[in-house]
C-alpha cells in the first residue's frame, strides 16, 4: 500500500517542475517579443521623417513616367509590326502571282517550242527517210515521242493550230511505222550478210523509236549466232582430240574455258554498244538473251559419265572428277567476269542523280535482278546439274578407294600406318579437289562424304583390327609359350594406336575455318556452311580418340598377359632394347630438326653443351652402346662447334683415323658446315673432307 501511494507524489512533483520551467521560458519570450516592437516602433519613426519620404515619392514618380515612355513605344512597336504584315502580304501575293505567271509563260514557251519541233519533225522525217539517213529521220521521231501530250489537245481547241498538229501527228506517226519496218528489214538483211558495221548501225536507231526490246531481241539473236559459232568451232577441235596431246585428260574442260573465253570477249566488245544506246537496265535483259550453252553441255558429257561399265574403277574417275572441278571453276571464273561488268555499268556514280530512296531502290532492284540472272540462267543449271553428278562420283571414288585400301592392307599385310596414310590422304584429296571447284556446296558435301566414310567404313575397320589382334595375340602368345617362349611378339595394337593418334592429329589439317574463308571470299551464310561442315571433323576426331583409348586398353591387357605368361626374364634384355631403340630415334630426331637450323658460333657452344649432356644421361641408364648409336650426332655436332674451316679439317681427318664405324660422309659434312652462317659458303664447298 505504501509503493501505490508514493507513485502518484512523484509523478505530481514531476509536473510542477514541468510547469515551472514552461514559466520561465514564456517569460524569456515575453521580453524579447517586447523589445523586437520597440525595435520596429523606433524603424517606423524614423521612415516617417520628411527627406526619406519625398525620395520615396521621387522614384515612384520616376517609376511612373518610364513605364508611360515603355507603354508608348509598345504601341508605336505595334503599329509599324501591323504595317510591316501588310505590306509582307501584299509583296507574296504579288509574288504568288509572278510564279504563276512564270510558270505559265514557261509552259507556253514549252508548248510553242514543241509545236514548232513538231513541225519541223514533220516537214523533215519523210525527206530524211527517202534520203535513207535514218539517223535524223530516227532523231526526229525520238523527238516526236518525247514531246509533251499537252500539244495534241490544241486538236479539239483550236481548229486552225489543231489542224496543223493533227496533220503534223499522222505525218509523224505514220513514219515511225514506216521507219520501224524499214530499220527491222536493213538490220535483218546486216546480220545475213554478217555486215558489222551495219548491225552496229541500225541497233543504236532502235531505242530512238522507242523500240528498246525489238532491238535488243534481233542484237541479241546475231550474237547468239556468233556464240554458237564459237561453240561449234571449239566441239569440232574436241571431237578431233583438241590441239595438245598433253591436255587431253582435260579437252572437255578446255573446251569450256574456249567457248567462255570467246563468249566474254565477244560480251566486252559489244557491252558499250548495247549501254550507251539503251542504256544500263536494259544490259541485263541483253545479257539474258544469250543463254545458248545447251549445245555445249548436252549428251556428250552425260555420255562420259553414264555410258561406262557396269562397275567403274576408281582410279579411272580420277582424272574425270578433276576435269569436272576444273569446268566449274572455268565457269565461276566466266560469272565473275560477267558480274563485274554488269556491276560496272549499272552502279556507276556518273549516272544522272536521284534522290536517296529512289536511289536505293533501283540499286535493290538492279542486284535482285541480276542475281536472278546469275543464279537462274542455263548455264547455272547445267552445271548444277554436272555437279550434282560429280557429287555422286566423287562419292563412289572415295568410298571404293577407302575399301580397297583397307582390302590390300588386310590381305597384304601391311602395317596400319599405311592405310591410315592412304585413307586421309583420300579424304584430303578429295576436299581440296572439290575446293578446286570455286563451290562452297560442293567442299561441304566432300567433307560430309568424308566424315560419314571415316565414322563407318574406316571406323569399323580399326576397331575390328583392335578386337581381332587382341585375340590373336593371346592365341599365338600361348602357342610359343609352348613351343617358343623366348620369341618376342610384335605388338600389332600399338600400331593400330600410332596410326589413330596420327588420324586425330590430321583430321582437322586438310583445311581450317580460316583457310575455307580467306579462299573463298563467300557470303557469311557460305562461311556458315563452311564453318558447320569443318566442325564435323572434331567430332570424328573426338570418336577417334575413344577408339585409341580402347586401343591402349588393349595393348596394356596384353601386356599383362605377356608378362604373367613369359614372367620376369625377358625384361631386362627388352628393357635394354627399348633403350637403344630410343636412343637411335632420338639421335635421328635431333639430326632432322639439325639440319633445318642455322648456327654461329655461339650457337654451335650451346648446341654442344646440351648434346653433352643428353648424351651423359643416355649413357648412363643405356651404358656405351648408346653412345654408339649417337656417334654421327656427335660428329654432327663437333663440325658445327668448330671455330674456323682449318679445325673441321683437322677434325674430319682425326675422325677418319679413329675406329668409329659411322662416319660422315664428305658431303653430308659439307652440308653440316653450311649451316653455320659465319662461314663463306664458297670457301666450305671447296673444302677437301
């Protein structure tokens, strides 16, 4: 009870406190609220003197005046804009009306000059077309059809003008049709004769009369003719055997580079004609009229590849396959030359301006068009269709040539690396045949041929030859435990591993990516296919290197076997073996890599120091024979070591006492010394060694 009684005194004390100290600061507050109003009551006193307020007035007086000078001059401002808008409207309706009648004046002028023009076209064209200068009868008539249509509504509105106009127009139109037939006939009657210069003639007039397809058309026609001359005379030197009996392997192919060889000189020498005259539209129209290479790519060819045996020997589709790749690339060759004239003439920066959007528009139709014509022509298709025939060769060659070289291997009893050796060098020979064609298709479907014939055939034959060697090795390892056991078996799975460690290492080296690109200069959807069709090969080479693991579990399994059966004596004396063997392959290695250097002295120092000590380490694990196996290596070594010609000599005659059994011979010394790039080459070939 006492706890709940001395709680609310504390909180009364508490409250008082409070109270107190609230008075206090109102107090504080109170005082300095009084002294703030005497402060502004002594300021008010002080501004109600007399001085301070006339100044006062005096600005707000002056105040007032500036903004009546302000208002005046706004309304002044105002009065004159008003004035000024006026006059502006009345000087561009004046103005409207000068361009009007500007305009007007031209047109009449326009008309005028068309008139006359008319009239004189009129009065002239008969006489200039009885006189056969069809020159300017054509020009008159170019003339006539350019004119503007507001000069024959002057018929039906005038009827003294619209006389002479009517007059003027039948006369006109009736010499168009006379001079149309007239120039068909001569240009007819040029080409029967082979007249040159008449055709060249009469094809310019055509596009005058706005005839541009008709004289195209009949240009078109005459070099066509030309062209299938050139094509009859090139079958009839084939059909004879051609003119070099070195080249008959590839007449077909050099037969095609003839015919396109002329067709292309014949196109540069009349493309001026057809682009000046018509203009560069119509050169692509021109262009696809002479599509006339059916003749050349008919039956004949498909009787060389059809009309053969019932089974073809590989060997005889070699030199055929080649041919073939060599006509598509003459026939790449000849698209590339007709692309760059055609994109020449068309895209020339001189032709007359347009604006940005029609500009681009007519590029686009220019390069659509003419990709058709590239793309679509016969003689894309023909060798589309010769390619996909080469395709199905090359095909057939590679995979008969795989099979008959695993065929000898397996009956000759070769070893492996020969039939790895013979089957990538197909597939690569394939590859860079095709690649030889200029198609970016074609390299792609040889590598896809390549890689599904490495996945199978040549796949299935290593991994048979891993399981049948593996039996085989321990069926003969326990027949000579019976009868032999001292014999060493040759380890047949350790050449099948070589050779697939050496189809990982090359499978990817025919070609890379950056070779594919940089040769063929394609479009990044080609690069793309290029790019798929190579990364094909590193998915082989990855099934390969499975294949080797397998190939290594085998070798270690009769390993083990090898050493449970014939126990621990024959070790030591394989051992010793191993060691000369890789000594003698370490002495020749080095040897190779020796002689495709250059050293000076310094070099040949250090050359020595470490032959030195390779060939401490080799004899202290081998013992003296391997430093027999490296005595030409070491003689190899002290040439390259010595400080002038007079010691070599000295030490070539030192070596020749000595009873080494390996000396060098005099030549293979003079090479040795070559290298060294300090000494005259003049002086070491005059060296008696």
């Amino acid at each position: 009870m006492m706890t709940y009684l001395k709680e609310p005194d504390e909180d009364d004390l508490y409250i008082s406190k409070q109270l107190q100290e609230l008075r206090v600061e109102l107090d504080v507050k109170r005082r300095e609220e009084e002294r703030l109003q005497k402060e502004i009551a002594d300021v008010l006193n002080e501004c109600a003197s007399g001085d301070q307020s006339r100044a006062f007035g005096m600005a707000v007086s002056r105040l007032n005046n500036a903004m009546l000078v302000v208002e005046g001059d706004s309304k002044q401002l105002a009065s004159s804009l008003r004035t000024i808008s006026r006059l502006a409207d009345n000087i561009s309706s004046k103005v409207s009306a000068l361009d009007i009648a500007k305009t007007r004046v031209v047109e009449c002028l326009q008309l005028a000059g068309d008139m006359y023009d008319l009239g004189v076209c009129s009065e002239g064209v008969d006489e200039c077309i009885s006189n056969e200068d069809y020159e300017q009868a054509a020009q008159h008539i170019h003339r006539f059809l350019t004119l503007d249509r507001a000069v024959f509504q002057f018929i039906s509105l005038f009827i003294v003008a619209g006389q002479s106009v009517s007059h003027s127009y039948e006369v006109l139109a009736n010499a168009t049709t006379r001079l149309k037939g007239i120039l068909e006939r001569k240009l007819d009657a040029a080409i029967d004769n082979e007249d040159i210069a008449g055709i060249q003639r009469f094809v310019k007039l055509f596009p005058m009369i706005n005839e541009h397809d008709k004289g195209l058309l009949q240009f078109g026609k005459y070099l066509s003719k030309k062209i299938i001359k050139i094509g009859d005379d090139n079958l009839k030197i084939m059909n004879v055997g051609g003119t070099d009996d070195k080249r008959v392997n590839v007449l077909y192919a050099d037969t095609l580079f003839l015919f396109f060889e002329g067709t292309a000189a014949l196109l540069e020498t009349n493309q001026p004609i057809v682009e000046n005259s018509y203009g560069p539209d119509k050169l692509l129209d021109f262009i696809n009229i002479l599509q006339v290479l059916e003749r050349l790519l008919r039956d004949e060819r498909h009787t060389k590849f059809f009309v053969v045996a019932e089974r073809l020997d590989p060997l005889e589709l070699d030199t055929l396959l080649s041919e073939i790749c060599l006509m598509n690339t003459h026939t790449e060759m000849y698209w590339r030359f007709v692309r760059r004239r055609i994109k020449e003439c068309l895209f020339r920066p001189s032709f007359p301006r347009q604006n940005s959007d029609e500009k681009v528009r007519r590029k686009e139709e220019r390069e659509k068009k003419l990709d058709q014509l590239l793309n679509r022509s016969l003689v894309g298709s023909k060798m589309q269709e010769l390619l996909g025939n080469y395709l199905l060769l090359e095909q057939y060659y590679m995979g008969e040539s795989i099979r008959k070289a695993i065929d000898t291997d397996v009956k000759e009893e070769g070893l492996l690396s020969t039939v790895v050796d013979d089957v990538l060098f197909l597939v690569r020979k394939c590859v860079r045949r095709a690649m030889s064609s200029g198609s970016v298709d074609c390299v792609c479907a040889a590598l896809n041929n390549g890689v599904a014939l490495l996945e199978t055939t040549f796949y299935r034959h290593l991994y048979n030859a891993i399981q049948v060697r593996r039996y085989e090795f321990i069926t003969s390892a326990l027949f000579r435990f019976l009868s032999e056991p001292a014999k060493p078996v040759p380890l047949r799975v350790w050449e099948i591993d070589t050779g697939l460690v050496r189809v990982k290492i090359t499978l990817c080296s025919p070609v890379g990516k950056t070779s594919y690109c940089t040769v063929f200069q394609r479009s990044d959807i080609e690069t793309g296919k290029l790019e798929h069709a190579v990364g094909q090969l590193t998915d082989v080479s990855r099934k390969m290197h499975h294949l080797a693991s397998l190939g290594m579990e085998s070798l270690f399994f009769i390993i083990e076997i090898e050493i449970i059966i014939f126990g621990q004596g024959n070790q030591l004396c394989r051992y010793n073996s191993l060691l000369l063997i890789v000594c003698s392959e370490v002495e020749r290695q080095m040897e190779r890599v020796i002689m495709k250097c250059s050293f000076n002295r310094l070099g040949g120092l250090q050359l020595d120091r470490e032959f030195r000590q390779l060939s401490t380490y080799l004899s202290g694990i081998a013992g003296w024979t391997a430093r027999e196996r490296c005595a030409r290596l070491a003689q190899i070594v002290a040439l390259l070591n010595v400080e002038n010609l007079e010691e070599a000599v000295e030490l070539r005659d030192t070596t020749r006492a000595s009873s080494i059994a390996r000396v060098l011979l005099a030549s293979d010394a003079v090479k040795v010394l070559q290298l060294r790039t300090d000494f005259p080459a003049s002086l070491v070939q005059k060296l008696d060694l």
